[in-house]
C-alpha cells in the first residue's frame, strides 16, 4: 500500500508541475520590436543591413517581378515584396500601406527593403 501512494505522489508531482508549464507554450501577440519613428529618409541615410524597419506609407507603382517603388513622403525606396505576402484587398497607389521587413544594402544599388508582410491601413 505504502509502494502505491509513493507512486500516486509521483505522479500527482508531475501532473501538477507539468500543468504549471502549460501558459509558457503560449505565444505572443502583441507588438513587434520592429522600431517605430523610421522614415524612408533616415534609411536611405544610414542604411543598416537587415535593420527590422515598420514603414506606413503608398506603393507608388511596380518596377519589376515583385519589385514597386515605395513612399511615405520623406523619400523613395524599392520595396522587394513576395506575390504570396502581398495582401488579398486591392491596393493602388493611393492606398495607404503598413509594410515590415528588413533593410537590404547591396555594393552597386541603393537600399531596398525585403518586405515581410504588407498591411492596408484604414
């Protein structure tokens, strides 16, 4: 008798310290540490290679495969954006755009952004 209750402590043990662990798996959803307060300006400044960037502002217009200049009103940057990331809703050069992603310098172009996700604002 004793031996089950010894067993029944165990594993009563490891049920309640494994519940406790169970919030931990829960992800976040909150805001990114994407810095706000960036402009196209500052970035063409001083560009820092995979920089997390978080931009509002207007596709002005596609230049290539995946390729649209983009505007937030202090510059213009190309703005590499993947077919699949780009959002259901209709967007145009008047729309008004949240984009996030990472600056991307090269040694004979200027710098560009590779956009994570694109988000039409209200």
């Amino acid at each position: 008798m004793r031996a089950s209750l010894k067993v029944f402590s165990v594993i009563l043990t490891a049920s309640v310290c494994g519940g406790a662990a169970l919030p931990a798996a829960a992800q976040y959803t909150g805001p990114t540490n994407a810095p706000s307060g960036q402009s196209v300006n500052t970035i063409l400044s001083k560009p820092v290679d995979e920089q997390a960037v978080r931009l509002q502002g207007k596709l002005l217009k596609k230049t290539g495969s995946e390729k649209y200049i983009f505007s937030d009103g202090t510059g213009e940057i190309v703005a590499e954006i993947d077919d699949k990331d780009f959002p259901k809703q209709a967007v145009d050069e008047n729309t008004v755009v949240e984009i996030t992603g990472e600056v991307d310098t090269g040694l004979r172009r200027p710098p560009e952004i590779e956009v994570d996700t694109v988000r039409v604002l209200p």
